[in-house]
C-alpha cells in the first residue's frame, strides 16, 4: 500500500516536472526578453492629428498654419523618438524602461502576469504605483498590449 502511494505521488511529481518544462507558463517565458518600441496606435492621437490637419487645411492665416505645422511635426518626431525605447523583462520579476536618445534614462520596475496571462502589471516606486496591460498577442518576438482606452502598443523582440 505504502509503495503504491510512494510510485503515485512520484509518478504525478514526474509530469508536474514534465508539463511545467514543456510549457508550464509559456507566456511568462516569451516575455523574458528586450523589447524594442515598434508602434503605437492611439485613437486619441490620431483624431488629434486630424483635427490639426484638417485646421492646416482649412486656415488662411499663414501665421496659424505655421504653427499648426510645428504642432503636427513635434506629435510625429515624438512619436519616431519612443522607436528608442526598450523594455527589459527578466526572469526573476525585475523590468528595466530605457529611453533612448541624447539623453538616455532606465527606469526599473518589477512586472508580473495575472493568472490567465491576460494582463501585464508593472510595478514602480516599490510597488506604490501599478500599471495594468492588457495582453494582445505575445508571440516569441512581438507584445502588443493595450494601456487604457486610449491606445495600443505594439513591441518587438530585440534580436
């Protein structure tokens, strides 16, 4: 009786082990990486680019358009400029945010999956202050979450 339940309990161990290195949480795993910023797309930012564009070809005032065209410009290089920004998951919970550019800055975090890998939380400021993703597609080399109503971010994975 007593090696019945010994060969059980080691054979269950067995594909505990088994199932939890042939996947266990594969969304966790394809998550430890750098990840380099591809694109955003933000409902919000793009009716704002619309109405300035549609201002720009409205006005008469070459003044107004002046500085209508400067707006337009800095939205869009701000846009190009977070193509430098990498995220950095590793495996033991600690992220790592780097903004690229002249004047680099890393800020570090720590992230976490909720437990049907739906949602990325990343925790800042010794976990005072969270931030909640919802997961869109996470493949070995592409995340896209969304960050409240007002955009999508699509990432890649740095070879």
């Amino acid at each position: 009786m007593k090696s019945k339940t010994f060969t059980t309990l080691l054979v269950s161990a067995f594909f505990a082990v088994l199932l939890y290195s042939c996947g266990g949480n594969n969304a966790s795993k394809m998550l430890v990486k750098k990840w380099q910023f591809e694109s955003l797309k933000s409902d919000k930012a793009d009716k704002q680019l619309a109405a300035i564009k549609q201002q720009m070809d409205t006005t008469k005032d070459s003044t107004m358009k002046a500085l209508l065209t400067s707006s337009m410009k800095m939205m869009t290089e701000g846009m190009e400029s977070m193509k430098g920004v990498t995220m950095e998951f590793k495996a033991d919970g600690s992220a790592e945010t780097t903004m690229g550019g002249p004047s680099s800055t890393t800020e570090k975090a720590n992230w976490s999956l909720t437990a049907d890998n739906k949602k990325l939380v990343i925790s800042r400021d010794g976990g005072k202050k969270a931030d909640t993703m919802d997961i869109k597609e996470l493949t070995s080399d592409k995340l896209v979450f969304s960050m409240g109503p007002d955009g999508t971010m699509s990432w890649t994975a740095v070879k």
